[in-house]
C-alpha cells in the first residue's frame, strides 16, 4: 500500500477517509457510506481505496480480485 492511498477506517464511532494520516472529507455512520466516499476520493486522486479494518466484510479489490479484509473496496 502507497503513503497516499485513501483509507476507510474506524474513529470514534464513526468511519472517515484518510490520506497520509489525515481525514479527507466527513465521517459517516456505515462503512458502505465511508467506503463510497473513499472509493470516489481515490478515483478523484488516481490511487487506490482501502477499507483498514479487520471486521469489515471481504469483497473484490481494485484489480477484481479477492480482497483481504484490509483492503476491501469495490
């Protein structure tokens, strides 16, 4: 994963995006509405979205593959 991936990842009971270590955007109530804005944010940016959580449920990566949990997005 590149310094400037967009990340969707949990705080203080909510979800946000974060580039570098900092919160782009809002945070959301869901996962689906974080993941939705991250992955809108990476596409905006040309990089990849990442979900950073081990209970977030798996999907497909980026490339159409299986993800890992720590890099859900779709």
């Amino acid at each position: 994963m590149a310094d400037d991936d967009v990340r969707t990842v949990p705080r203080d009971g909510a979800w946000v995006n974060e580039v570098l270590g900092h919160v782009v955007g809002g945070s959301y109530a869901t996962l689906e509405e974080a993941a939705a804005a991250g992955r809108e944010e990476a596409r905006r940016r040309g990089v990849p979205h990442r979900v950073d959580d081990e209970s977030a449920v798996s999907g497909t990566s980026d490339a159409g593959g299986p993800a890992k949990r720590s890099d859900l997005s779709g």
